[in-house]
C-alpha cells in the first residue's frame, strides 16, 4: 500500500491547474446511460472513482475507450441493467446509474450503497422519489430492484432534504420521463447545473437551472445524443490548495478555476487574514502568518461546502484563537480529529461541533486518511508539522485528488509516494 511522506516546513509558490471536478464527472458520466449514441468527456480527473464508474459501463456492456482526460462512451451497446456489488461497494456514487438504467431500460437492479466512514448516507430520498414517478421498487439480497415497465411518469418530487445525488438521479430519470417533473428543494451546486446543462444541450427543456426548483420535461422515452461535455473545474480541489497556502502562509495561483464555485471558501480564508487577487479563470492567494480564527457551519451550497470541512480545520489549528467548526451534513465527519490530533492539534468535539485551539507548531508523526478530504487535512498539516509526517491508506486521496504529491511538490512541498 501506498502512503505519502512528508517533510513540513517548506513555503509553497508557483502556479498549478486544477482538474476538471470528480463530483461533476461521476453523475456526467451516468447521464451517458440516457443515450445509445456515442459521447465524449473532456477534462476527466484522473482519479480512481472515474475510473470506477466507467469500468461499470463497461460492465454493464457499454463501449468505453478511456485515456487520463478524455473518455469516449458508446453505451448503445449496453446490454445489462445490473449494477453489480463489487463495483457500488467501492464508490456509493455508482447509485448515480440507478435513474438513468431505469429510465432508458425500464428496469435495473443496482447494489445497495451501504454507509460509509463519514456516516450512514442513505437514500431513501432517491427511491421514493423514483416511486413518485410510478417505479415500482424493491430491495432483495442487497439489491435495489426498480421496475418501470410502461417508462417513467412526471411527477412533482419535494425532497425532505436537499440532496446533491438524489437530485442528480431524479434529474436523470425525469429526461425520458413522460410528462413534467417537479423538483422541489432541489440541489444548486455548479455539477447539477453542468448535468442539466448537457441534458438541455442534448434538445431536453429544463428551467429552474442552479435554484431549488428544476421543471424537466421528459422524451417519453426517446434516448439523448450528447453533444461533447468538458468537466467544469474541480471547486474542492481548488479550496484545498487555498487551504494549502493558508496553512503554510504562501502566495500561490490557481488556474483553469472558477472563483465564483469557491466563493464561501474565500470568504472564511479572507475573514482569516488571507487575501487574494482574482481574474479571469485565475486565483492567487496571499497567505497571513497571523491567521484569525474561523467560525464556520456546513450547509448547502451555495453555503460552505461539507467537502471542505476537514481541510478548514487543519488550517484553524495554525490561527492565533479559537476555531468553532460545525458539521451539519454528515453524522460522522470528524474522523480526521483524533488524527489532527496525533499531530500536536488541540482540538475537542461536542456532537457536531468541533473547537479548535491554537497551537504554536505542530509535530510529524504517523497518522492515517480515514475518507477523502479527511486524508487532505492530514496532508495539509503536514506541510506545517514539524519534521516528518507519514500519511497512510491513501487510497482515499487517490479517489478524489488527481495527482495530489505531484502538484504540491511543483509548489514547493516536500513530498513523495512511497510504498509501505
Ligand atoms: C455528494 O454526496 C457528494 N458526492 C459528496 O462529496 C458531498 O459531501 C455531498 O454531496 C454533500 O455536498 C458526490 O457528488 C459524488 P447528499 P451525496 O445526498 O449526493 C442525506 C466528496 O468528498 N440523505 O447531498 O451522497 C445524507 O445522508 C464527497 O467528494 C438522506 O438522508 O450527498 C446527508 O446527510 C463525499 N437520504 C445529506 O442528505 C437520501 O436519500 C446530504 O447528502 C440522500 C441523502
């Protein structure tokens, strides 16, 4: 297994691109189900879960040719509905292919996700929703079975909570549908607004785009042909190399961005001391040796991202007072405490809110990634800690951060792969 080692201490410069978003390309990736004609996707990152989510297309029967960035999809060779086990338990976001099976199909039978090390993650709101809209389902032998034999219905779908992926599905589903979905309380985040852009690129009428309620009128059934899609940029991968110039009081420039997906993360690093330049697709970001503490809560977007949450609060425990963060999205999500802690971090939890207190330095040490961003916390620390930091099991970072030691060591970093 791999693991990355890391000699903290070292100032960050430079510039690097950043990806195309995982969060956008996963759901893109789906949405080619609803067509039988070829489509290519540009700027894919190239982690692992892309790959993942590609092999069950091929899997399923579709015709994938795959290289780094650039994925062409024929799935009008696809000849299975069944979304098999061994691919949904390594990436719950294979439940992104349970709406458009359905829809394009009539039936599928997907695994059941499971939860996951930052909580149970369900998706109840995905199946009623689907329900809603006449799919008869069923779950036996760790499966989802659905069932749609005459096609979709429209319907009007509230969701209880706003939810990225079951927004994601309905929308899907909805595109070959017959009749007018409703989506209320829908998700805003710029990858549902990349997914119903490609949707409505492919001839589909969908309004309400990037606000809480999407109208979408279905095909009745007829497939979509895609036009060519280019992954918008990656706004997590983004925040974490603010955070990484945050923590390590650095000047660095992001390019290939999109500033205004990042804006919350701006916000809580400017309140923090930092400041930045911004134009066009380009970010730069002054560090502050003198970081304020944070105060900051998880919500939808356009609220702070859950996502960047762990990577935030390694930056806290360099600031010169005490942090509150709290967690409102995930039950679970705090798994990289105990491991900031292991650092010199001084930082307690109480339910969902976590305080952290300042510490004059940090110390290397081995430390282990529990989930993704979790593992680029650990990373993040480790650029300040003193001496070394070994951060294991990262095959989480591999998941999501498309060549992490890479681009940090461009910039500066002292950092390298090496295997255990
Ligand atoms: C997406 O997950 C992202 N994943 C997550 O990114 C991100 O943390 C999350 O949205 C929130 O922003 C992808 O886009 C692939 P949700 P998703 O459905 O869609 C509850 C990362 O690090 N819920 O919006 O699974 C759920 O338990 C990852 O890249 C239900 O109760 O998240 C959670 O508390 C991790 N029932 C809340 O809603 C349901 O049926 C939001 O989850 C569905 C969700």
């Amino acid at each position: 297994m791999d693991y990355l080692k890391i000699k903290g201490g070292t100032k960050l410069s430079g510039s690097i691109q950043i990806s195309g978003a995982k969060n956008s390309a996963l759901p893109v990736i789906a949405a080619t189900i609803l067509s039988d004609k070829p489509v290519k996707l540009i700027n894919l990152p190239n982690v692992v879960d892309i790959r993942t989510l590609l092999k069950l297309l091929d899997i399923l029967g579709g015709t994938v040719e795959h290289n780094d960035t650039v994925a062409n999809i024929d799935n009008g060779t696809m000849n299975s509905t069944k979304a098999v086990y061994e691919i949904v338990s390594q990436m719950r976001a294979s439940i992104l292919v349970l709406g458009p099976l359905l829809a394009r199909f009539g039936e599928c039978e997907v695994s059941l996700p499971g939860g996951c090390a930052i909580g149970q993650r369900p998706i109840d709101l995905h199946l009623t929703a689907l329900e809603a809209m006449g799919a008869k389902i069923e779950i036996k032998g760790g499966y989802v079975r659905a069932e749609a034999p005459n096609g979709l219905q429209g319907a009007k779908i509230v969701f209880d909570k706003i939810t990225v992926g079951g927004t994601e599905n309905i929308v899907m589903a909805a595109a070959l549908a017959h009749g007018t979905t409703t989506i209320i309380n829908a998700a805003k985040e710029p990858e549902i607004v990349q997914l119903c852009e490609m949707i409505v690129d492919a001839g589909v009428n969908i309004k309400g785009i990037g606000t809480s309620e999407i109208i979408i009128e279905g095909t009745r059934g007829k497939p979509l042909t895609f036009k060519d899609v280019e992954i918008i940029p990656d706004r997590i991968e983004a925040g974490t190399y603010l955070c990484a110039a945050a923590i390590t009081a650095s000047t660095i420039t992001l390019e290939k961005v999109n500033a205004t997906h990042i804006d919350a993360s701006i916000d809580k690093l400017e309140a923090m001391g930092c400041t930045f330049d911004i134009e066009d697709e380009k970010i730069t970001i002054h560090g502050n040796s003198r970081l304020k503490p944070v105060s900051l809560i998880t919500t939808e977007y356009p609220g702070f991202p859950t996502d960047m949450q762990a990577q935030f609060m390694a930056v806290a425990t360099m600031a010169i007072g005490e942090s509150v963060i709290e967690e409102r999205l995930f039950e679970n999500r705090f798994m990289h405490v105990s491991e900031l802690n292991r650092l010199g971090a001084d930082i307690w939890l109480k339910g969902s809110i976590a305080a952290v207190n300042p510490v004059v330095e940090l110390n290397g040490a081995d430390v282990m990634a529990t989930d993704l961003r979790a593992s680029s916390a650990l990373v993040l620390a480790g650029l300040v800690a003193n001496g070394t930091t070994n951060v294991h099991r990262i095959y989480h970072l591999d998941r999501g951060y498309d060549n992490l030691e890479g681009k940090l060591a461009s910039l500066g970093a002292d950092i390298s792969r090496l295997s255990e």
